[in-house]
C-alpha cells in the first residue's frame, strides 16, 4: 500500500523482483493528514486491501 505518487515506482520494482503482488494506492500527500482525514483514508481503502489480501490469482 502506498500513495499515488509511488504507483509506477511499485510496479518497476515489483518487475525487478520478479514478483507478481497486488497493490493499493490512496490519494497523495499522506504526511500533513490530520487523524480524522487518515482514518477516513484507511476506510475507503479497506474493501481494497481485504481483496488484494485474499483474492487468488
């Protein structure tokens, strides 16, 4: 997981290693979030994360 910025980054990387990982990325910046904008962020991403954790293939 990680912010928008760092998509393409992420991919070159994965390539590299040779992995084949699923990836979610949120809306940039993460740093000046207040703790209600973070939670609120790390909510709509959830649905996202359970699925790149448990789906096959």
């Amino acid at each position: 997981m990680a912010s928008g910025p760092f998509e393409e980054a992420a991919e070159v990387q994965a390539r590299a290693l040779g992995l084949a990982v699923r990836r979610v990325f949120v809306e940039h910046p993460i740093q000046d979030r207040t703790d209600e904008e973070m939670s609120a962020l790390a909510d709509d991403a959830v649905d996202a994360l359970v699925e790149a954790l448990t789906s096959v293939g």
